[in-house]
C-alpha cells in the first residue's frame, strides 16, 4: 500500500477544515465524533481530540473534516496537525473500529428524470460514494463492481457516481418506462446486500481531471477565484440535475475559461444554454472583465 499523503482544503465554514487522504479512510460510512468518549470507535479521532482546540471530528470516505474551538486559528496549527495524520496514518494504527455490515442495508431509492433526457438520476436515502467518479464504459469501470454489473446491461452507455446518486446514461434504443424499474431494483438490491460500490482503488473524476492538468499555480489568483466560485454555487446546482462541472484550465490572454461537464450535464440540450446563461453570466458578474467566454471542452 502507498504511503499516505495529506492535502488541506478550506471549506465554506472556516471554523471547518478538510483533510483529504490520497486513499479511502472508510467506506460506505460517515462517522461523527462530538467529543473524546463518542470517538472509542476510532482510535484516531480519540487522538485528535487530545488537541485543546479540536470541537468535532468528521471521518467520512477519503478525508478527515475537523471542526476548531475560536481559542485559535487555522492557520497557525494547519500544518501541524496534517503532519500529525500522515504519522497516524503511515503508522499503520486503525483508523476505525467498524462493526461487520448487517446482510442486507435499508435503503430507499428512487429514480428522478433529469433536464437531459438520456439520463436518469437513482437517488438513495444514504451517502454511496466520498467523490464523484464517471465511467464511459466497462473497462473504466475494472474498480466499481456495481457500474461493471450495470454495464452487462445492453442499454446503459455511462455511468456516474456522486454523493447519493447514481445517474444512467441509456443508448437511444432504450426507453424510460421500459428500463427504469430494471435498473432501479438492480441498484437498491446491490446497495441493500452490502455489496462494494466503488472500491479504495477507484480514482475519482476530480483527482483524475488533476493528475491531467498539473495543479493549479498558486499564485493564478483568478484560476483560484473560479474555482472556489465553481464549488460554492455552480456545482450544488449541477449536481442535484444528476451532473456535475470540473474546472479544467483558464486563459489569462483571451480570459476563457474551460470546463469539464459529467453526468447528466453531458451531451445533456439545455447545456449550452446553462453554460452561457448560467455559468458564464456568474462569473462575469463576480469576476468582472477577466472573464470573457466559458467553453465546455467535451461539448
């Protein structure tokens, strides 16, 4: 197994901090630590609590979200304590003390059409997967044994993955009423037996899209500042049609920024309008005239 590496992230809260781990800490769980005696399940989170200024511990897929008391400020100790979870974590200590799955998971799940009408989004009543992650087809899918299943069936052409839903791209043969209850069942009888959804070895869309565009230059205050906009107020929108944007690269010559579009977003007819309607007009308003054009490099 690779060593671990640690990444800071800032949230929209600042009292919270994210500490993304480049492999899954946990899976199919999301753990909430108040204080030291709730944290005897995990082993880690009890040593986090010895840390005077450390109020609440998230542990949820591949990173570690902590929550500080105001007596300090992120800045100051940040470093300090990502060092500290990359010693826990190469240390080879438990980072959880999980109890073995029940056979068989409640789970509701219900299917939501999306403005793109080859898509159709399959919603669950519980987190499935820490990251987004897409397959366009079987061989992308070698890590998730529920997108290699849905592939066996002859009408479904990709398959994308976020938070608590599962959107389906159908070939045009297909028809809605015809599939949907199909792959409805076959979702939810896959998630309620406690079968693996996606496995530690899965790459999500966003680390992948990083690995192939280098990471941004610190000092690309506007790369940075479309970013943050992306996040905060485009992707909720996005995501809850059953899509999702990734922020590609920015042109500081002729100030066009590029874009990835998943899911339900993809080859979906209204994109367009969205894009330029939506996205564009945003962060011309917020960004002024360092923004001339957004382009969607995938159509």
């Amino acid at each position: 197994m690779s060593e671990y590496v640690i990444t800071v992230k800032e949230t929209s809260n600042k009292a919270i901090l994210k500490f993304e781990a480049n492999q899954f800490l946990t899976t199919n769980k999301n753990y909430e630590f108040n204080n030291i005696d709730e944290a005897k399940s995990s082993p880690l989170a009890q040593q986090l609590f010895y840390l005077p200024f450390v109020k609440t511990v998230y542990i949820s897929g591949n990173f570690i979200a902590i929550e500080r008391f105001d007596i300090i400020e992120w800045e100051d100790v940040k470093d300090e304590v990502a060092q500290q979870l990359v010693e826990y974590l190469n240390s080879g200590a438990p980072i959880l003390v999980e109890e073995e799955p029940a056979s068989a998971i409640a789970i509701t799940l219900y299917a939501e059409v999306t403005p793109n009408p080859a898509v159709m989004k399959f919603v669950a009543n519980k987190k499935l997967v820490p990251a987004t992650f897409e397959f366009k087809n079987i061989d992308e899918a070698k890590d998730s044994e529920l997108a290699r299943a849905l592939f066996h069936l002859p009408f479904v052409k990709e398959v994308f993955m976020d938070e608590n839903y599962i959107s389906v791209t159908k070939f045009e043969m297909a028809d809605w009423n015809e599939i949907t209850m199909e792959l409805r069942e076959m979702i939810r009888t896959h998630i309620a037996e406690g079968k693996e959804i996606v496995s530690s070895a899965a790459e999500s869309t966003q680390l992948r899209q990083q690995e192939g565009r280098g990471k941004v230059n610190p000092d690309d205050e506007t790369s940075q500042q479309i970013i943050q906009i992306l996040e905060e107020y485009v992707k909720p929108a996005v995501a809850s049609d059953g899509g999702n944007i990734l922020f590609q690269s920015y042109d500081e010559k002729d100030k066009t920024v590029n874009v990835i579009l998943q899911g339900a977003c993809s080859g979906c007819p209204s994109s367009t309008y969205t894009l330029k309607n939506g996205i564009e007009t945003m962060l011309k308003n917020m960004l002024g005239d360092k923004v001339a054009e957004v382009v969607a490099i995938n159509g």
